[in-house]
C-alpha cells in the first residue's frame, strides 16, 4: 500500500520530516525488487564493528565505518557534486559527444537520408548519443568492449525500469529482466578485471570497485539513467517549434565557442534563454518522484499514514499546480522563469527531488544537457518542416 502526496504544503512536510518518514525505508524496498534480499540485504545495511573481517581501523575510505549502502551513497554524493570528481567526468561525458553525433555516423537515429539533409528521429538521437557519453563518462571503454551491445541493454532497461521499481514479477517484465541480466554479466566481468585494464573508469567507480571486490557482498553498479535523454529530447523538441526561440539559444550556445572548443562553464553561466527553456522543460516533462517509508503513524494534513506504507511524492502534480503557474501552466513558456525568478525557488518546483533526496547530479545534469545542445547546434542546422525533424550541415 502506498500514499500519494499531490498538496505542495503536504509535500514539503513530508519532506521536512526524518523522524517517522524514512528515505531508507524505501530504498530497502527498491534494493529488494532489484534482488537483493536474505542475508546478502542485511549485510548491505550492516554497519562494520571492530572484530569483523570488512572492519578496516582508521579507514580512509570508509572513516566513519558506514554500512555498505550508506558508503556507497556517499560516494556517489562526492563524484556528482561539483568539484574534481565531477569537472573530470563531465570533460569524458563531452568527449565522447563530440565523438558521437557526426553526419557520417549517425545511422542509428537517421530515418530518410539525402546528400545535405537527414530525416532524424530526435527522441533516438538524444537516447543513444546521451547514454553512450555517460556510459563512456563512467567507464572509458571498457564496458563496450565487454559488452558492445551495452548501451542499447541501457535504453531497453530504462524504458522498462518501473516493472522494477513496482516490484512486477519477472514473468512479466521479460525484456526488462534480460536487459539486466546483461547489464550485471557484463558488471561483473568488469569488476573482475585488473585495475591496469579498467583505464578510463570514473573515481566512483574506481573507488566503488575497490571496495566491495573483496567484502562478503558484491554491489551492483548505478547505471546511467533515462531521465536525461528525455528532457534534452522536450528541450530541443520545444526549441524547433519556435524559430526565433531557436534562433535566440543558438547565439547563445555559439557564443560559448572559443578556437573550435565548447567552454560549458561560460555557457551554464551565461544562457538566460536557454536556462529558461531547461528549467520549462524540467517543469514539463521532468520524471522526479521523492519517496519515504512510513516508520511509525504520522499526521499529514488530515491524514494518519500508517506504518509500513510507502509515501510517493511525484513532481508532475505539483508542476501541474495551476495556483502556482497559472492559467497557461500546460504551456511551453521559456520566459517564465525568467520573468519570474522566485518560481526557481517555489514549492511547486521540485525538478530534482528535494531535501535528504535531493538529486547530487543537479549541476552536472545541467551542463550534459547543454553540451549537447551546444554540440548539435554548433555541427548542424537542425529544423523542423512538415512534422519532420531535419539535421542539415551546417553551412
């Protein structure tokens, strides 16, 4: 059984409370309909002890003896959080774009094909090219030399992850269930590598690796997920439709190239129309869900919740509120957040979560979607005619 929390006062208040709502509580049932579960579940919330095998004194990695779990939520914290970690992921997830969408090598999102123009399919372009980088961002090459089918197990597991996340059984979600079983072959057949033939791996999974090679229980790895294919696919979908907003980012973007080099961090800092239509896009089509685990009976509004419930929190009613964006709060409106600062901060948009669920990719999400519009629209005339999308060479 679980409760939805649509009323943004109740939302915030569920989110304000650790105390008898618990971000664990629901993560322990994600871990169980992902297949954990039995001992190796309990060992994962186990927190080391003096005496125990995985018990390391003065550990530099592990310094305040957290459990499995705990660990490797912190972690994942400091890789995504901007810092060292992140420049150096973000410089790989951008190398690799560069890589990607080229004219000759853009069969796989390419519909109808002419000398100087593409019939393009964007939702196929954004999936792949966006999945690719990040994987290459967290991995080098290694996992496409593995597995070089890695990217396309990726796409059909995130198309299918809620089978997942619900808890559906396995007769049911076929494809999902084979996706992953892929996916976790080709992880451990990485793990087990050398350190000397995993070059290119990112400092969370180095560390990540590391540390649970030898423990008595084996993770499995955070793969990239589908959620920022699908807003830089709404953000340049909503671009192409209006041509002089198009126009506007398109300045905007080949103001951030310097010498044939993109420099991300002039462009997130300096794109107020660009960041307006993110931040639209995210209040649209953004997929951002908070969840807690009811521990004890808890008052919200003027319901009890009962304990052992899940309480879901999805972003899109609130995104949807129409007292707080009014009446046009179905349309696409890329000056909305800048005419309006205050709604960046409004209890009505939560784009990345909020409070102990706060995304930690927040930044780094921003400038992958950026780059990648940046890239595109730097390599090539992207336009739409008669309910087509077209890429057309630049120049």
């Amino acid at each position: 059984m679980f409760y939805i929390v649509t009323g943004p006062q109740d939302v915030a208040q569920v989110s304000r409370n650790v105390i008898t709502l618990n971000w664990d509580g629901h993560l322990n049932q994600i871990l169980t309909n992902f297949g954990f579960k039995g001992e190796a579940l309990k060992l994962a919330w186990h927190k080391p002890i003096p005496g125990e095998s995985w018990y390391i004194h003065k550990n530099a990695v592990n310094p305040k003896q957290r459990s499995l779990i705990h660990l490797i939520e912190e972690i994942y914290i400091a890789q995504l959080l901007p810092g060292e970690h992140m420049e150096e992921m973000c410089r790989a997830f951008i190398a690799s774009l560069g890589d990607t969408p080229h004219w000759i090598n853009s069969g796989f999102c390419t519909l109808e094909d002419s000398e100087k123009e593409k019939h393009v399919s964007l939702k196929a372009l954004c999936r792949f090219t966006l999945v690719e980088a990040a994987t290459r961002s967290m991995f080098g090459d290694v996992l496409h030399k593995l597995n070089p089918d890695i990217a396309e197990n990726m796409l059909d597991f995130n198309d299918r992850a809620w089978m997942v996340l619900f808890g559906l059984p396995e007769i049911f979600p076929s494809a999902v269930a084979n996706a992953r079983r892929k996916m976790t072959e080709t992880m451990k057949e990485f793990v087990n590598l050398p350190e000397e033939k995993r070059a290119g791996q990112a400092w969370v999974i180095q560390t990540d690796s590391y540390w649970t090679r030898d423990r008595p229980i084996q993770t499995s790895t955070i793969f990239p997920s589908g959620s920022l294919p699908n807003i830089t696919f709404w953000l340049i979908a909503h671009l192409v439709f209006n041509e002089s907003l198009l126009q506007e980012v398109r300045q905007e973007t080949e103001s951030a190239w310097k010498d044939g080099k993109l420099d991300i961090k002039q462009l997130c800092a300096n794109a107020p129309i660009l960041d307006g239509g993110f931040h639209e896009s995210l209040r649209l089509n953004g997929e951002a869900m908070m969840s807690r685990k009811v521990l004890t009976p808890t008052m919200v509004g003027d319901k009890l919740l009962q304990p052992g419930t899940n309480v879901l929190m999805p972003s899109r009613q609130l995104h949807m509120n129409e007292d707080a964006w009014g009446a046009d709060y179905r349309q696409f409106d890329a000056k909305r957040f800048i005419d309006n600062k205050a709604f960046l901060k409004h209890s009505s948009y939560r784009r990345f979560g909020g409070d102990v669920s706060y995304c930690p990719g927040r930044v780094m999400a921003k400038e992958q979607v950026y780059a990648f519009v940046a890239i595109l629209f730097h390599r090539f005339d992207l336009k739409l005619a008669k309910g087509k999308e077209y890429l057309s060479k630049a120049g």
